[in-house]
C-alpha cells in the first residue's frame, strides 16, 4: 500500500467529524455547490432562492475543512508546544501538549504505587505503554480501526517485551487499565488450537505457526457450518512412548454411505518431518455406528496404566431412546461408556487387547471393552497428576458429564463403576421408574449445577503446575453455554468438594450471566503443558468453522510460590533443605548443570561461587586468612566446620538445577565415567530379545524372564507376556541381568525416564557391570529395529537447520573434534540403525540411545545439555553390509 493510500485512525479530541473528512476535497466540493445552485435555479426559477440555499450549504463546512495556515491540522502531526512526557513523539505523533500533560498526572498517580526498587523496575514501562497513545499508529495499537472491535485498554505488545513486561511488572496492569482484578484470567497465547474440520498445526516456540497442517483429515471427517454441530475432530492424544514410536491417536466423526459413525485411528509422526503425521499410516482401531448426529463424545487418553480410554456419548437424541434402558445402561453396546483398550506392541497381531483387569471382560453379553458406564456424553476428561510432594490424588480420571434439561456434572471415573445416565440426571432422577430400581447401584457425581448456572459442562483439570501454588489441588473447568469458569476444592475431612466461581473483572460482574468474564464466551476445552501449567480454549461462535478460537493461560496474580519450588518442563521439583546446614558443618558437595552461590544468611555476607561438577572439599572460606612464617597469606583451613546460611541459583538456563550437599566429606557421588571404552557395541541377535533379571548379585533372588518392554519392575506386569509364574512377580531392586538376546536399555526411573544403561548381549552379575552405583533399575525395555547399514546426521541447530549441518556419519567416531566437527549438537535424524552418543570422548561419559527417527533437540534425547564428543552406532554380528548403492544385506547363519 502506498504511504498516500493509507487510512490513518485518530482521536479527534474537541473536533467534529465533519471538519476533517472533506479535507483536501475543495475542488470536489465547489463542483458540488455549483450543480447545487443549478439544480435549485432551474427548479424554483428565482436565481436569489438558490444563491440563498448555496450560502447555508456552505456555512459551517466550506471554510472549515480547507484548514488554512494557523488552523487545526489533523494527526499525525508536530504538536504546537514541546511535549513533557511522551518526548519521543514531539515531533510527530498524535498528542497535543494538553493530552499529554493527562498523561503525564496518570504516569504520576501510577508510579505513587511503588517504592524505589518497583520505580526503578517499571517506570520505564509505565511511560511506554501510556505513550503509545501518542504513537502514530495508535488506531492499530489499540484496534480502534475496527468499530465492531472494543478499544484496548491497553496497547496490543509484541510477544518478548509482553513477556518481560509481565515478569518484572504485572503489578501495573490493573493501574494502566483502570480495572482492578484484570489479570486473573490472562490471554497470553493467542493461537489457534486444533479445529472441529480436521485440522491440528504446529506452534513453535516463538508462536508462530508453520504453513503446513501437523495433521489433515478434513476430506474424511464428517460436520458442517451449523451452529451448535456436535460432530468433527474431537480429540487427539499421544501414546506414552511416543518418543519411541512415533504414535498418535484421533477421535473423530465420519460418513460410511448413509451411516454416521465414531472412528478411532492410530497415526505416526512421519519419519522425514516430525512436524507432519503420516497421513498414509491411518490404521483404523475401532469404529462405532451412531444412530444420531449428537451426542458423539470424542475425549480420548492414556491414564497412569499405559492404557487408552475413550469416552463416547450415549449416540445422541433425547432422553437416550434407545432400548428399553438407553444405550448407556446397556453393557453390550459401546455408546455412554468409558472403555478401556491396550493398544501398546500392536504392530503385529490384532491391533488392540483387552487388558486383563477389565471388569466386564468375562460377563455374558458384555463389551470387553467397557471399563465404566451410564454416561451420557461426556466431554473432555484428565488424568490426576497428583500434588508433588504427596502424590495425593494421582491417577484419578475427571470428566465432565453434559446433561439434559436441568443439570450438568462432574464425575471421577472408577473401574466398574455405573454413573446413572438415564436414570439420573446429577443427583436428581430423569427416569423415575429406572431410578427407583435397587440394582441400579449408581455412583453419584462429585458436584453437579442447574441450567441457571449453565448448560453444558466442559471438563477442566486438577491444577499441578508450580508456577502459582495457591491453585493447586483446585479441579477447575467451565461451561460451553454460559462461559463460566469455575473450580472445585476437596474438603479432605469430609470428601466434599467446595464450589468457587472464577470471574475476571469487579465482584459485580459475575451476578450478571452476560458480564461474566472478558474472554470469547464458548468454552471448548482445557488442556496442561508439561510442567501442568493450565491452559483452556473459547471461541466467539459455536460453529467448526468459527474464526475467533484463543488459547488462554490460566494466571494466579498473587504468584505466592514458595522459593524452593523449581518449575521446569518436567513439572515441579521440591529441594528439602533441612535446617540443621545453618548450624552444622558441610564440606563436600556436586553442583550439576548451573553455577550455584552459597552466602550465610538470606544471601547475605561473603559468597562462594561453586561451579558444575563435584568438590571433594570445600574450604571453609568465611575462615579469616592467616599470615604464616614467610608472610604470605595462607588459605582457609578446610577442616574447620563451613556454616551456610543460604543457597541459591546464578546463573539460569533451560535444565533442570541440581546439587548435592554432604555433611561429611568424600560424600558418595555418582561416577560420571559410566561408559568406557570397550571397543564397538554390537549384538547378535537382535530381534530375538529375551532377558532375566534378577533381584541379588550374581543371579540370585526372584528372577524374572521378560521379552518385551517393563514399565516399572516394581509393579506387577498388566500385559500378560510373562509367563505363568512370572505374570505376578515384582523386583525391589535389581542385582545382576543376563541379555540373552537383543539390545536392551534400562532406566533409572520408571515408565523409560531417568538415566540410561546400555545393555548388550552377554552378563552382568553386579550391577556396577552395567554402571550403576545401586541397584535401583526401574524399568527396562529392547530396542527392535534394523541394525543395518547405520546412518546419522548431527545437527548444530534445533529443528535440524540444514545450514547448520554438523557431520554425516555412516561409522564410530571416537572423538568429534578429531573429524572437524563440533560437539555442539542440539539435533539428531537417525536415518537408520541404532546409535549410541556419548558426552565425552572416547566413548565414555554419560550415554544416550538413538534409535531410528528424528530428535528436534536434547531433550528429545534425555540430555540436560547438548554436548555430544563421540559416537558408535550398535553393529549386528554376522551380518556383512552392502550399504552405499543397494543398502543390501547378507546374514550369516540366526539373526
């Protein structure tokens, strides 16, 4: 657009509309008033009449708007006298010295808020942010171009300085808008989510969104235009391991010839792009007729027992017709259930089991899968993730039931259990007959609201995140009709749970249903980050296709978070201090991934700056120094007892922070060289995996003989692979193993999380043979895949940048500097076989395992840094490669 062809939007101040929308139109406005005269002269036939009209056409406008010099000029413009405050548009900008004298006693009665140290901290801000109405482009800062639009009661901001501003001086916000509780429900991340019509997209960090769908079943998925169309895209999750193998699942609505019908579909993360599915590997799990366009569900998840849930409406109408009981009370049909399915190794054979421990599993003229029943249509569920200290809580499934005519409700959903639907309605009874029948053994919900209130419930989450503790424990959600935001306080004593509106804005305004909050109205759902940082979703029309979805970001203004929570993107860590370090000696310690300072009392007096990795030592350095015999200074006598008053973080980056303090000295540390080079790791036969794990050194104990992934050894296996003996047996701890096929890895942690150890074909009677300091393995898993003709790109840049292309290996590199590359690497694409990186080289230090697929960054990986000083990839004995032309293979004799 030309400078000249673009509008610019003002506040006109004292000045009518008229007097500036004819400007520089005179020549237009003359021709206008001399058709005028001639139009009245030769209509009245009297030459004075139309002279006369002429002039009163004229008066008031004519003159006005050709802006002779001396006159008002329209803004931008440079105002007559120098500007006090908003300085940086004296020259030219949209304030006069009158509006800015205003906004300079608005400045003032602002910063009289703050002490020094908040002066210091946000005047700056402060006074950019009320300048901004005097920016030239202030109509598009405050979306005034826009009559249908609101005007902003503060400037729209680019995302980093929002961010900063927020971190240092949210306290201002309600100062700066004149409305004192905004900020408890903050917009902060305006994307849009997945869409009804099929649609899932990729944010980056930064926001912005890439030009190509994540996923796109438009063509296939079944919904319209209507206001208020139940069907489409409804939910999407991502199976537990999905690191490993790339799996997806997706829930939506299709037309199979004139049937409506439920469709669950696995879909993997293409093996090229890990910002696009694979759209040819659909695999459809399961589908179910719908005998009405209503009603369809479409929450899916995996609980804490690996195993996925789907939730499905009772197939939709009123009331549940169906049958003599409905479908929800109906156990030989799978619509108003919760079914459970165990689709974990079904790459061969069916494509989902039943778990053993489902209820209905051996009942006559049961689904195998129902897990739960007489739910209505439940929309969007969580799982627990329990408070972080206690665990209180975890694992218990939440959703929300939508009701009929008079109440919505919130349930927990247990094995076995029947929620009522149609006999009861909440608490109230729908069918009275079914409702007075004693074998009914209905569970009630654990709260439940009238259509006053609102008319249809959208699940929410038990807030765990770590940034704002005051919410924690608190079950919020909202309603699709009335946008109301509400949460849910168990009362512990009693096992009640409390009710609590969340309202933005004055008391007031939540006893009006049209004021409630300041957000687009329909509620779609709720979701969490990794760190359980709550987030839900509104649109301003109920439609697929509605253009206005934003994703909010629940916000506690009061940030009462105690200082020794830490919060990363694994969630909340908890360090226990124990208070007797203000008074007793500590002199050793391992400071991991951050330097750290130790000064004595709320980061008072002198500092010790303690780096990574471990002191054996450390000096007693509040000790006075001495002067010996020759004079000179002598150090600190490390013996003496060191007291430290107080720790705390320097320096940050994006890792988890970690220190051990010891009260002794020659503290027990764990040996960071735990792979050492032992020539090349190789295994014979890879895709015959078999293990015994036993519980003592030297294969003694409780053993257990396992084939495929273990997911926690200290629980008893649910999959049913072991055999008949093993199938109950659990292992407290792990004292020796024999790999007698495959490639294994095992962990730390449970569910594949912690630690790796590497474990190759052969024995390990102690568990320091495999590098561990103890034997707390805790789970342990094979790697299957083809170890044939190995090959790795490393990447110096996330996201595989291909201008930052580190190296492009086909074989062992036992030092990344010898080869001319750099050990800088932050992403990985494993095209093929399986590769082990090492920290340090020579192929020792902290290892980490590579299977084939695509790590956008260290993360992905398991590291906390993106060191990575050498490299093998894991060879297949027996097999000779014909790898650069054909990628042909010859085995000799098993494989």
């Amino acid at each position: 657009v030309e400078p000249g062809d673009r509008s610019i939007f003002y506040n006109d101040e004292d000045f009518s509309f008229k007097d500036v929308v004819f400007y520089g139109n005179e020549a237009t406005l003359l021709i206008f008033d001399t058709l005028f005269f001639c139009v009245v002269d030769l209509g009245a036939q009297s030459f004075v009449l139309a002279a006369v009209l002429t002039y009163i056409e004229q008066t008031g406008r004519w003159w006005g708007p050709r802006y002779l010099p001396g006159s008002f000029t329209p803004p931008p413009f440079r105002p007559s006298r120098e500007l006090e405050l908003c300085v940086m548009y004296s020259d030219f900008g949209c304030c006069d010295y009158q509006k800015d004298q205003e906004l300079l006693a608005k400045y003032y009665r602002i910063m009289d808020n703050f002490d020094y140290d908040g002066y210091s901290r946000c005047a700056g801000f402060v006074l950019e942010l009320l300048c901004q109405e005097c920016s030239p482009y202030a109509a598009h800062l405050f979306d005034a171009e826009d009559a249908q639009t609101p005007v902003r009661t503060l400037p729209g901001l680019c995302p980093d300085y929002c961010e900063e501003f927020w971190s240092k001086c949210d306290s201002t916000i309600p100062l700066l808008s004149g409305k004192p509780d905004v900020g408890k429900v903050t917009a902060i991340l305006p994307l849009s989510g997945p869409e009804q019509v099929g649609l899932v997209w990729v944010y980056l960090p930064d926001r912005s969104r890439l030009e190509k769908p994540f996923l796109n079943i438009t063509k296939a998925v079944l919904t319209s235009s209507w206001e208020g169309d139940e069907r489409g895209f409804l939910g999407l999750t991502f199976h537990p391991r999905f690191k490993y193998n790339r799996k997806l699942y997706v829930y939506y609505t299709v037309e199979v010839g004139l049937d409506e019908r439920i469709r669950i579909s696995e879909f993997r993360v293409s093996a090229r792009d890990m910002n696009m599915v694979d759209h040819a590997s659909e695999r459809v799990i399961l589908e179910i007729d719908e005998p009405a366009s209503n009603h369809n569900g479409g929450q899916l998840l995996f609980a804490d027992d690996g195993y996925l849930y789907i939730f499905t409406g009772d197939g939709g109408m009123a009331g549940d017709p169906f049958g003599e009981y409905g479908n929800a009370q109906n156990k030989s049909t799978l619509l108003g259930k919760v079914l459970r399915i165990d689709v974990n190794n079904n790459d061969r054979g069916p494509l989902y089991r039943i778990p053993y421990d489902n209820p209905f599993k051996n009942e006559p003229c049961s689904r195998p899968e129902v897990y739960a029943y007489g739910v209505r249509n439940m929309w969007r569920c969580s799982v627990d993730r329990g408070d972080s200290q206690t665990k209180e809580g975890k694992g218990r499934i939440f959703c929300g039931d939508v009701g009929q005519n008079k109440f919505e409700e919130v349930d927990i959903i247990e094995k076995g259990r029947n929620y009522g639907w149609r006999a009861r309605e909440g608490f109230a009874c729908y069918d009275k007959k079914l409702c007075a029948n004693t074998s009914l053994d209905d569970t009630l919900p654990i709260y439940a609201y009238p259509h006053k209130v609102g008319k249809s419930v959208t699940g929410g989450y038990v807030y765990r995140g770590c940034q704002y503790p005051n919410l924690n424990g608190l079950y919020i959600f909202g309603d699709f009709m009335s946008g109301r935001l509400m949460a849910l306080q168990e009362d512990v004593n009693t096992g009640s749970w409390n009710y609590n509106e969340i309202c933005m804005g004055m008391g007031q305004t939540c006893t009006f249903p049209g004021l409630i909050n300041d957000y687009h109205q329909y509620i779609i759902s709720f979701g969490e980050d990794e760190a359980g940082e709550l987030y839900f979703m509104s649109t301003g029309f109920p439609s697929a296709t509605s253009p206005s979805g934003t994703i909010y970001k629940v916000v506690d203004p009061s940030r009462l978070g105690k200082p020794q929570r830490i919060c990363g993107l694994a969630g909340c860590l908890w360090r226990k201090w124990n208070t007797r370090w203000s008074q007793h000696k500590g002199q050793s310690r391992s400071a991991d991934q951050h330097r750290k300072r130790v000064p004595q009392k709320t980061w008072e007096g002198r500092v010790i700056a303690l780096e990574e990795g471990p002191t054996e030592q450390i000096a007693n350095m509040w000790v006075d120094q001495e002067t010996g015999t020759s004079g000179q200074l002598m150090p600190p006598v490390p013996t003496t007892p060191l007291v430290i008053g107080s720790i705390r973080l320097a320096v940050k980056d994006y890792s988890i922070p970690q220190i051990d303090l010891f009260a002794e000295m020659n503290g027990v540390v764990l040996d960071d060289n735990v792979f050492s080079s032992q020539g090349p790791l190789r295994v014979e036969y890879p895709h015959k995996t078999k293990a015994l794990v036993f519980e003592k050194s030297n294969y003694e104990g409780d053993c257990l003989d396992i084939s495929s992934d273990v997911y926690n050894l200290k629980e008893k296996p649910i999959d049913g692979k072991g055999g008949k003996e093993d199938k109950q047996k659990t292992l407290s701890t792990v004292g020796s193993i024999k790999i007698l096929g495959g490639l294994w890895v095992g962990y730390l942690e449970a569910n594949f999380e912690g630690r790796q150890y590497i474990l190759e074909e052969g024995e390990y009677p102690h568990f320091s043979d495999w590098g561990a300091s103890e034997g707390t393995l805790l789970s342990l898993r094979p790697v299957i895949t083809d170890l044939l003709c190995p090959h790795v790109r490393l990447f110096k840049e996330k996201h595989f940048g291909h201008l930052g292309l580190a190296v492009d290996l086909m074989g062992a590199v036992v030092n990344m500097e010898e080869v001319g590359g750099d050990n800088k690497i932050q992403s990985i694409d494993v095209i093929s076989g399986v590769w082990v990186a090492f920290e340090k080289p020579g192929f020792s230090g902290e290892g980490y395992i590579l299977e084939k697929g695509l790590y956008a960054s260290p993360e992905d990986w398991g590291a906390l840094s993106y060191k990575i000083s050498s490299i093998q990839p894991i060879l297949h004995l027996g097999c000779v490669r014909r790898c650069p032309i054909y990628r042909e293979h010859v085995c000799i004799g098993e494989g």
